[in-house]
C-alpha cells in the first residue's frame, strides 16, 4: 500500500525526532552521565620499588583539591566543568603486571588519560599500552634511553631523565678527589644495568680510569665472592653498582664480610631513600653515593602552588613521609602538567589532549617541561652523598650534572670510612 503525502512527512518527523535525540544525548557520552575526568595511574604499589610509592596519597590530596577548586577543569564537549579522579593500579613492581593493569584502565575503567610512574618496569609497558590503544600517557622517572628502545613515541610522553647525564655526573664526582683511577663494576642483566655499564665502560677509559668489569649478572644474585675477590685482586679504589635496593644490601654486606672496602663506592638506583639507607643497618650508610632525582635546594616553583622546592619539601617533612623525599619532584610536576594540559586542551578528545601535550611549556617545581619531537622532556639529576649526622641521614650534592637549578653542597665529597 502507497504512502500519502501526510504519512511519509509523519516518518520523516519521527526520523529527524530519533536523529535529534541520539545527537543530544549520545556519543562522545552523555554529558549527565559524565560526572569526572578520570586518569588511570600505574604505579609500583608493592614490591620492591613501592618505596617510590609512598608520597602519593600525600601529593593526591595536596594537588587535586588545587586543580577541582571551583568544580574542576572546564572541558567543552560537556559544556561543564568536571573534577579529576584518579584511579591508583598497582604494577606490583613487576612490567607485566604494569601492561596488564594499564590495559584494565583503558579497556575496562575507560580512563581519559594514563600515567606510568618509577623505572623503566613501569614506564615502558605503559607506553606500549598507551600507543596500542591511541590514548595519551605521560610516564616519569625512567632513564631516556631505556624509554626511547620502545619507541617512536606519538601518544607517550615521557619526564625523565638522560643516563647519559647521570654517568657523566658520576665522573664529575671521581673527578673532585684522588684515587688510582680503577673503577670496579657490579651492573645486572637488566635493561637500565646494561645501559650504564655500557655508557660507563664507553667513558671512563676517555678520562682516564681503568675499568674492571666482571660482566652482566642476574638480579637477585646471592653471592658476590669472586666479584669482590676480583676487585681486590685488581685493587680498585671505586665501585659503582645499579641494583635494587635489597641486591645490594647483600652485595655491600658481603663486601663488609670479606673486609673490602673501596674508597668511593656509587649506588644508581637502590639508594634514593633514606628509608634505603637505613635499611643497611647502623652507619654503614655513611658516604656512600647515589643519583638523586630531587633536592629542596633546587631553584624552582610549583606552578599549581607558587611554592619553592623548599617548600613544598619541608610541607611533606612536617607529615613524616620524608623517606621518599627524592620522588617530590616527579611526583608533584606530575600534577602541575596533567593539570596545565587539561586546562589548556579544554577536551577529553584523545587527539586533542595529545596535541596539549607536545605544546606543554611548564615551569614546575622540579624544573621546566617542554617536551622535543621525540615526546621528552629533560629532567634533572644529580649526585649526592649520604651522610649520618647527630640528627639523622641527610645528602649533600657535589654534582649536579650541568643543571643550573640545582646547586652543588658546600661540602666536599669524603671517602668511605674502613677504606684503605
């Protein structure tokens, strides 16, 4: 049977009425129903990296309250502002517990934006998941060429900082006092161990020291004795390790056992906390060197809070958390970027929040953000010493790797109490 005139102009209202309808109350979502801005955040919860854990729910209830002051951040396609939620998942110090979480955000919480934080085991997984699934990640403190081997980056970005740096700030300390120049190497099989030992063994010969080095091992190694019988044999004055925390515990126990004792002994990354320190029992601490990713005495200001590193540094002393003060900066320019990018992309189109992110040019409490064609920003870090004094651990800069924002202790490198 024919339509009239009156019937198809009847289909063509309720057509234009259903049209109007899925336009006003569907995709991208519905604006009611969209009651956050929700950053899904991998980080080492437990195991042995959790001590970089241990300031976050500080920084969460410092910065957030900052950035939903007033609702939130003003987002266009909703027409509204929305508060940011974070939503915490736990990589288990493990990366493929960290791709396996971050996939969850995405596929299953449907997160607006991912964050990566501490070490390659988180940074890297996270950014795979970020370029598989085309959502924008920001991921920090991760050696840059350990996050670049994953690359090329379009969706990840990265505040990190330069092995390269880091190495030639170790020279830069051998270099302020006298030793034989023998340089002892305790580096595992890891990515980041394997990166330095090569950039170290590159190096150190081209200024003058003597390398021993015993080759790559397996992390979580128990026995050090015909490592340091070598190193006694060859009688080097330095030893520079990369190891976690409790590897090194045993090796530097070993060394005590076997009464070998260098003058100059260097820690890359199981030594950034006091907790770490202290961990090793009474003052067997004392001296020893470690990079240090964050020091109140940087010349720098939070742009969410115009707070000094000083600051903010000695706010989180007054809670107790100071163990993990040298997480503070990556911790709190985390927010002052995820914060300066919402606002400025206005979206939680994924394109366009990527787009925010290479136009980022941030001044943070842990130093400028900008980040080059290759989704990276430079950030800084030094050397320190640790020192046991009538109050307690502290750590003095004596290299700051050519950043002028972070200045060099007064205080002078010493050796290792018991060298010879």
């Amino acid at each position: 049977m024919k339509k009239t005139k009156a019937g198809w102009v009847s289909t063509l209202i309720g057509v234009m009425l259903v049209a109007l309808f899925l336009a006003t109350f569907s995709s991208p979502a519905m604006a009611a129903e969209k009651d956050a801005i929700v950053i899904g955040w991998v980080a080492p919860l437990t195991g042995p990296l959790a001590a970089f854990t241990e300031l976050f729910k500080f920084m969460e209830a410092k910065y957030l309250p900052i950035m939903n002051k007033d609702g939130g951040i003003y987002i266009e396609e909703y027409h509204k502002k929305l508060p940011v939620k974070i939503i915490w998942a736990d990589s288990e110090s493990n990366p493929t517990k960290a791709s396996e979480v971050a996939s969850k955000l995405v596929l299953t919480d449907k997160v607006d934006l991912l964050v990566g934080t501490f070490t390659p085991d988180t940074a890297n997984p996270v950014s795979a998941v970020a370029e598989r699934y085309k959502i924008p990640a920001v991921v920090v403190s991760s050696p840059i060429e350990a996050w670049l081997i994953g690359g090329p980056y379009r969706w990840a970005f990265c505040d990190c900082f330069y092995f390269e740096r880091m190495v030639d700030s170790y020279i830069d300390t051998l270099d302020t006092v006298k030793t034989n120049k023998k340089v002892g190497f305790i580096f595992d099989s890891q990515v980041d161990g394997v990166l330095v030992a090569k950039m170290m063994a590159a190096k150190l010969p081209a200024r003058g020291y003597t390398v021993v080095d015993p080759g790559r091992f397996p992390a979580g190694t128990k026995d050090y004795t015909s490592l340091i019988a070598k190193f006694r044999q060859e009688g080097v004055d330095i030893v520079i390790a990369n190891q976690i925390t409790p590897d090194f515990a045993l090796a530097w126990n070993q060394f005590h056992q076997q009464g070998f004792i260098p003058k100059i002994f260097i820690v890359g990354k199981g030594l950034l906390y006091r907790a770490d320190v202290e961990s090793l029992g009474g003052d067997s601490g004392n001296g020893l060197i470690s990079e240090d990713l964050w020091d109140p005495h940087f010349n720098y200001k939070s742009s969410l809070t115009g707070q000094t590193a000083a600051q903010v540094s000695a706010e989180v002393g007054k809670t107790g958390k100071f163990y993990a003060e040298s997480t503070i900066g990556f911790n709190s320019s985390t927010f002052e970027v995820l914060a300066d990018v919402l606002r400025r992309a206005k979206s939680l189109d994924r394109e366009k929040l990527r787009v925010a992110f290479t136009q980022t040019d941030l001044n943070t409490v842990f130093g400028p953000v900008k980040y080059n064609n290759q989704n990276y920003a430079v950030m800084p870090v030094v050397m320190a010493q640790w020192v046991k004094t009538k109050d307690g651990w502290d750590k003095r800069v004596i290299a700051n790797g050519g950043f002028p924002g972070a200045p060099v202790d007064k205080e002078k490198l010493f050796f290792l109490p018991g060298s010879k």
